[in-house]
C-alpha cells in the first residue's frame, strides 16, 4: 500500500492557511512557505527511516523554534532601536557643532587675552633703533631670516625695515639644508650694503657621506648671479661651511676682499687666504683651519685681529704655529679652538698669557689650563674624555657666564673654577647619572635650608641643565640651597611632579610667620621646564602641573612670589604659562 504523497499535502495546508489568515503580510506568507518547506524536507528524512532511530540522534543540538508572533515582535524592536539610533545620531551631530563653536570661542578668547597681555610686555617697551641692534644680533647668530621678524606686528615691522644691516647677509646653500635650518631664502637682496656672504656645503646622503659636485655648481651660479647684479661687490663677512671635504668655489675670487671685516672658514681653503694677505687688508674676525695658519704668519694685520678661530687642530705637525700666531693680536677679546689636541703644546711651557681676552671656547683635549686670561667673561668648555686636573684654583673674578658641555665630567674639575661675578651656569654632560650627580654633590654639597648653605666657587644666578641624566630629586636638593639663584632651566631632562614637591618645602610650615629665609632658593623668580625633546620620558602632565602650581602658591604665601613658570611637554602644544601675568 503506497503513502499518500507529501507534496499534496503541503500544497493543501498552504491553501488552508491563505484562507484562514487573508489579512497577512505577503511576507507572512512567504515565511510560511518556507516552514512547511523545512517540514517537508524533515518529513523526507522520515521516509528513509527504519523506525528505530531518532530525530535527536541526527541531531544533537536542536535548533531553536522561531514562532511568528516572536518574529513580529523583533521586527517591532529592530524598529523601536532604528528611532532611538536615529535620534542619538541628531543629538551627537547637535553636540558637535556646539563643541566645535566652543572652541572656536576659547581660541577667540585665548587669542583676546595674548594680545591684551602683549600691551604691558616689556618687549613693547623697547625703543625700536633698540629692536634693531637685537634684530641684527638674531639674524647673524642665529643664521635666520629677517622676514619672519616683520610678521610679528606693524612696530616690529617697521624696526625691520629701518634696520638695514640685517638686510645685507646673503645665504648661499641646498635647499634641504635652508629648510632644515629655518625654512629661509637662499638669495636675499642687500641693496647697496656691504654683502655678508655665507656658503654651506652638505652631504648627498648623511648615510652615504658622499660628496655631491652639484651643490658646488649651483653655488656658483648663484655666486654669478649675485656678480651680475652686484659688480665687484665688496664683502663685509664670508663665511664657508662644509660637511665634507668640498673646495671653495673659484668665482669667490671675484669679490672684492679688501675692507673684508669677517672671514669664517672651517675648512681649507689656500687660494682664499692667499687672497688676503696678497691685498694686505685683514679682517678684525678671522676663523681658519691650522693647516692655512702659517699662510698669515708674517702678515702685519695679524696683530690687529680681535675675534680669532682655528679648528681642525688634529695635525700635531702645525702646532708650532699656534702658540706664536695666538700671542700676536695686541687686543685679542675672542679665541675659540676647535678639534683635537693642545696637549703638546703644554707640555713643558706656561699657559698662553692673554690679558685682553674677554671669551673663551676650548673644544680640543687638554690635560691642564692652557690660557691664562683673568679677565674673562665668557667661557665655554667641551670636554672629550679628557682628564683635566688643575694643581690651585683658576681665578675669573669677572666671568659672568660658563658653559660646561662634555661627554666626560672629571670628578672636581668645576670647583677649580673661582668665579665670584657668575651670572649663568649651562651645563650639559653625557656622563651617567652616578657620576654627574657626584659632580654635581662636590660642586654644591647637600644642605638643610634652615641651615646657612655651604658657599660653592660657582654661584649663578641662572642654572640651565640640557639633556643631562640626574636623579631629579637629587638635583632639586642641591638647587635649594642657592641663595643667589634667580631662574632655572631644564632641557630634556628628566623632570616630573617630584621636582616641584622637592622644591617647595618650607620649614616652619605651621607657623604663621613664615620667612624668605627659611624657603629654598629665596631669590627664585622664573622656572622653565622643556621636555618637547625628550621622547623617552614623559610625565603625568596633570600631576606635574597640580605640584607646580602648589609650589607656586607656597612661594606666594611665603612672600616670595615666581614671575613665571613655565613647561612645554611638546614642541606642537607650546609653552603652558602657569603663573597668572596678573598676579605678579
């Protein structure tokens, strides 16, 4: 006896549930379709079965059942959630524009409020023919270009304009190298002035080293163009600096030398210096390699050089020269030598005895104090893993400002230094932390501030660390008892919210009379903290600046308010002010 065919079937219950259900969605009776469609196909199953097993055993984890009221009532939520997600889309766009527009608002303000400040800054209170003097100073040192100067405002502008001597410096080099430098002009037109030209030569590749003779070639088309419009153009200062070993260009020659004021040169360049002493005009500022430096040794303008440079002091062959050509300047106010070593000319003479000289920069390796020079009052030392020692102590009664940059920091060697007038103190080492802080610990001994501080050789007035390791605490304990310190500075240094806590201690804190004398560093006005440079070490910015403004408002309380005290995290985000201009 055969079955009934399931197919009919099917086909007759769909016809009934059309009948029974004609106010249903066509998708309603889509859904219906397929469930009897499902059945049929389990129904399928059932014919191959013998009767003995069991649906579960096919399958084990059976399949949830989807009724029609449960598939209504979802279809109802997914609507339900569609509105609300529609509606917080409006609130979030809503919420944006207003966040935006409040942030315009506190740019406005912010921007309000730096103009109505700038009014009292005391630069505004600078006579301009004095905006001048330091604009030239700023275009000549810092190798920049006069043109971001005249954007500050219309006075700074107009203080531009009027100040013709920055207008006559004339950069010659790649343009990779402007942009890396300050993004200037390689050509700037000086107008009938004296041309301070400069001349730089780079690598192709800092990786590669290799030299490039296009550099020399554009340098001296643009020398050309320069010629052209400029014939026989005097030159006031020439400066050449090379990264490899490049020749001066030819076409140089065609400048007129002969009032030439400035000759800067770091590499050897013969024809040049020929040029010089062949018009027997020297010039007052003369920087050269030691290898040109017996080429001017019978020079009669050698006496009247003021500021004096040799580098590359490498070849120990040439340093006879040295000793006879650095005491022939009757006024010699500046020496600076660079590279090498000066050991052998120590060795069994006195120290170079230069009672003119005013500055000093000593980047060679020496075992004792080479110059003997009383009146200074600018020094700079770079130490090269030297071990300098000095038998007594070295005398600068007029020193205003020392700038100790080594990789190396002998134990003792700063307390040789006896500089009562000191004004500013840089110091920047490589050396580790253990051994800078033990410097350090020798030169200013850890003292209680309610005790009278132990009197250092070394007082400055301002203290500027730069990417130095030291214990911070270590460093804020030393500082605090400086009586005469007036500001610090830290450069990449690690410092944090421990610093300012370590700081501000006052002793006597619940009393309610509280002296200058008994805070840490009663002279302190100003602290800059810049960390822009420093990728591995950064604070928690909010901790650090809560500590400092409660040292701010400790200082305050005791009677000796700051001026300023200022930290920048990184170079984008600028300097945070956290002493109200206001308030002091």
């Amino acid at each position: 006896m055969s079955r009934p065919r399931r197919s009919m079937q099917t086909k007759k219950y769909v016809e009934e549930d059309l009948e029974s259900d004609k106010s249903s969605s066509e998708e309603d009776v889509i859904s219906k379709v397929e469930d009897k469609n499902s059945e049929q196909e389990l129904s399928a199953y059932g014919d191959f079965d013998d009767g003995d097993s069991d649906i579960s055993e096919s399958f084990p984890h059976p399949l949830p059942v989807v009724t029609r009221i449960d598939i209504r009532h979802t279809r109802a939520v997914i609507a339900q959630q569609r509105q609300e997600l529609e509606v917080l889309k409006y609130q979030y766009e809503q919420q944006k524009t207003h966040q935006a527009a409040a942030e315009e608002e506190l740019r406005a303000a912010q921007k309000v409020l730096f103009e109505t400040q700038a009014i009292i800054a005391p630069i505004a209170r600078v006579p301009p023919e004095i905006l001048g003097v330091m604009f030239a100073v700023h275009v000549q040192d810092n190798q920049e270009s006069p043109w971001p100067l005249m954007h500050v405002s219309r006075a700074w502008r107009a203080a531009a304009l009027m100040t013709r001597t920055m207008w006559g410096r004339i950069l010659i080099a790649p343009s990779s190298w402007v942009q890396a430098q300050s993004g200037g002009k390689s050509v700037r037109r000086a107008g009938a002035m004296p041309l301070d030209l400069m001349v730089v030569f780079t690598y192709q590749s800092w990786r590669r080293r290799k030299r490039n003779p296009d550099y020399e070639y554009d340098a001296s088309r643009l020398i050309d163009y320069i010629l052209s419009q400029r014939p026989n153009a005097p030159l006031r200062g020439l400066t050449l600096r090379s990264t490899h070993g490049a020749s001066s260009p030819d076409k140089l020659m065609d400048f007129d030398c002969s009032n030439i004021d400035s000759l800067h040169l770091n590499m050897s360049s013969p024809n040049l210096v020929h040029k010089l002493v062949k018009e027997r005009v020297g010039p007052r500022s003369l920087y050269i390699t030691l290898l040109d430096l017996d080429k001017i040794e019978n020079c009669k303008w050698v006496g009247k050089i003021e500021d004096l440079g040799i580098s590359n002091m490498i070849y120990h062959s040439y340093l006879k020269t040295l000793r006879p050509t650095i005491l022939r300047p009757t006024n010699l106010l500046s020496l600076k030598l660079d590279g090498g070593s000066i050991t052998t000319m120590n060795q069994g003479e006195q120290p170079l005895r230069i009672m003119s000289l005013k500055r000093l920069e000593l980047n060679v390796t020496y075992d004792s104090w080479p110059i003997d020079c009383p009146n200074l009052t600018h020094l700079t030392l770079h130490f090269h893993h030297s071990t300098f020692t000095s038998p007594q102590i070295i005398h600068l009664p007029h020193l205003i400002e020392l700038y100790h940059w080594s990789e190396h920091l002998p134990g003792g060697c700063l307390r040789v230094f006896d500089v009562p007038s000191l004004q500013k103190f840089d110091l920047k080492t490589k050396e580790v932390k253990t051994r800078c802080s033990a410097a350090l610990k020798t030169l200013w001994p850890l003292s209680d501030t309610s005790e009278a501080a132990t009197v250092s050789n070394i007082e400055p007035r301002v203290f500027s660390i730069r990417q130095t390791a030291i214990n911070q605490t270590l460093l804020a304990h030393m500082l605090a008892g400086r009586k005469l310190l007036e500001e610090i500075k830290t450069v990449d240094v690690d410092i944090s919210a421990d610093f300012f806590e370590t700081l501000s201690p006052v002793i006597g804190k619940g009393t309610k009379n509280l002296q200058a004398t008994q805070v840490s560093c009663p002279a302190l006005k100003r602290i800059e903290v810049d960390l822009a440079g420093n990728t591995k070490f950064k604070p928690d910015e909010e901790a650090m600046g809560a500590s400092a403004r409660a040292f701010i408002a400790a200082r305050k309380k005791a009677g000796v308010p700051l001026e300023r005290v200022a930290i920048r995290m990184t170079k984008k985000g600028g300097w945070k002010e956290l002493v109200n201009i206001e308030e002091v």
